[in-house]
C-alpha cells in the first residue's frame, strides 16, 4: 500500500511540475511553425532578405535553448490513465 501511495504523489506533483502537459505534440508542432511562417512571408514582403536568413536561426536557437532549460519534458512520453 505504501507504494501506491508513492505512485500517486509522484504523479500529482508530476502534474504541478508540467503546467501545459495538456497540449498535444502537433500542438506544440504548430507552436512552432505557424509564427515562423509568419515572420517569413513577414520578413519576404519587404524585402529583408537577411532577415529571412537570421530569424530562423534564431528561432531554432531559441527553441532548443527552451528546451534544454525544460528537460525536453515535451517528447517525454505522455502516462495514460
């Protein structure tokens, strides 16, 4: 009993610990792509074509920065009730 008890607190504070663990990973795809699309066709329609060129390098760099500091908690595998 006492290590249901455990397995239940963990899960709990698991929860707490990951506060968007209800988005979805094609959510978090979107997350992604949809403002870098964006800023493209942004960056394209007045010609800073530079621009184009650094912000994804930047974006990319972000990500994995976000990511890193998370513990990649997004591709952890999701625990079914």
């Amino acid at each position: 009993m006492a290590k249901g008890k455990k397995g239940k607190k963990t899960a709990a504070s698991e929860n707490q610990s990951r506060p968007f663990a209800w988005i979805p990973l094609w959510g978090w795809a979107l997350i992604f792509v949809v403002p870098l699309l964006a800023s493209e066709y942004m960056f394209y329609r007045v010609g800073r074509t530079m621009s184009m060129i650094m912000f994804p390098i930047a974006w990319v760099a972000f990500w994995i920065t976000l990511m890193q500091r998370g513990g990649w908690s997004i591709f952890k595998k999701r625990h079914e009730d």
